[in-house]
C-alpha cells in the first residue's frame, strides 16, 4: 500500500472575533480567559444607562406620533364629509390630507428609530456566536472604545473538529488525489492519520474533504483539506504537523 507523508498546519474550523457594535465604557468581563464558551454565553457588559435612556427618548417621541396620526386621521376624516355638503373649500380636504400623510410618515420614521435604538441596547451585551475556546480578554474594564471603530475585543475559536491544510505536488495530485476528487468520485473521502513534532506515530485520524481549484503556479502544488477530531482539544490552530495519506 502506498503512503505519501506531507507536512502540513492545522487551522480552526471556525473563527469568530467579537467586536464592539456600539461605542461605550467597558462595564465587565463576563467570562475566564482561555475558558471553554457556549453560544450565548455572556462575553462583555458595556454601560447600558446612555442607550436605555436614548431608548425610552424615542419610546416618547413614538407616542407623540401615534398620537399625531390619529389626531391628522380624525381631521381628515372630519373635512372628507364636511366639503360633501360645501360646508369646507377642496384645499382643506388637499391640507388636511397632506398632514395625515405626513404624520404616518412620521410615525414610520419613529417605529425605525425605536428598533435602531433597542439593537444598540442589545449590543451593550455581547454574546459568544458560537461554541468554542474564547482567547484572553483585549480591553479591561473601564476603558471606552467603539469610538470610531469596531474594536476587538476577543476571539472565539471552535476548537472540534479541526482543519488540516498541505500542498500536494501535482505529480501526486495526478497519481492519487485525483481519482478522489469530488467531481470524479462522489461520496468517499480518503482517510489520513497526523502526528505532531516530538510525538511518535500518528497520533490522529481525518478523512480528506476539500482539493482546491487551482494550483500555485509559483510552487506547482495544490492545497488539499481534511478534518480531524479532536475530542480533547489538544490540537490548536497553527500547529505544523506531518501527515500520512494512504
């Protein structure tokens, strides 16, 4: 049986940085650093006081448009039957319906304002996306950021399964890859095993997933993909590796 040894780095399957979406003072770190996260999980605390409050602003300003609407509606409503028996001029009817129209504009403009104002209120809460390994925190307590840019604040890596990258030359890609190709074979992925510097063997096993769809022309290689489990999450992104491929 033929084996082809390559070596290789293994990447994260998924990568989520968390960013700030709105600008404020950090009120807390919600989590440990380095620590195992679930989708959901509370990351950051921002100070909340300034957006409850442009929330509740606009909750007012809302009122006042409903209120506006129907107070328009009623005068409209009022001039339609009025200028049936000439008792008001057809300007009247045209002015009051103008301003009817004008107030569910306004209406419509205050709702938008109101759903912009409750995200901003929900992103002083910041949540992992995703399951995975969050790294340290990047901006402590009590400093202000989002000023101008979406800061980053930390990275949360899913750390199982995990990618394996190599370059295969295209004498190899032509003798064994190719036949595996996706387009050529449907439903078989060749499996390979991993070991890593200073281990002995092939600690891990993947199948392979992804043939890219262009060689490096400078290097006359081709990127080919697999996946590995990595239950114990012993393996990190950016570890170099050899693989054996049968």
């Amino acid at each position: 049986q033929t084996y082809y040894e390559f070596t290789g780095n293994t990447d994260a399957i998924e990568q989520v940085d968390i960013r700030a979406r709105v600008k404020g003072f950090l009120k807390s770190v919600d989590y440990v650093d380095g620590k195992e996260v679930k989708a959901g999980d509370l990351l950051f605390t921002i100070e909340s006081e300034e957006y409850v409050a442009r929330r509740d602003q606009v909750k007012a300003q809302l009122a006042v448009a409903e209120s506006e609407l129907q107070r328009t509606q009623l005068d409209f409503e009022r001039v339609e039957k009025a200028v049936q028996v000439n008792a008001v001029s057809r300007q009247d009817v045209t002015t009051r319906e103008a301003e009817y129209h004008q107030a569910q504009a306004r209406l419509l403009a205050a709702k938008a304002s109101l759903q912009t104002a409750e995200l901003d209120l929900g992103y002083t809460r910041i949540t992992s996306p995703i399951n995975g390994r969050v790294s340290r925190r990047l901006v402590d307590v009590g400093n202000l950021f989002g000023a101008g840019e979406n800061t980053l604040l930390a990275t949360v890596i899913r750390m199982e399964p995990m990618y394996v990258y190599f370059n295969a030359g295209e004498d190899v890609y032509h003798k064994f890859f190719l036949k595996y190709h996706p387009d050529v074979k449907q439903g078989y992925r060749p499996k390979f095993e991993i070991g890593l510097p200073g281990q002995e063997g092939y600690a891990y096993e993947g199948v392979l997933d992804y043939i890219d769809n262009k060689a490096d022309s400078m290097t006359g290689t081709i990127t080919v993909r697999g996946q590995v489990a990595n239950a114990e999450k012993l393996l990190l992104p950016g570890m170099l590796d050899r693989k054996s491929v049968v």
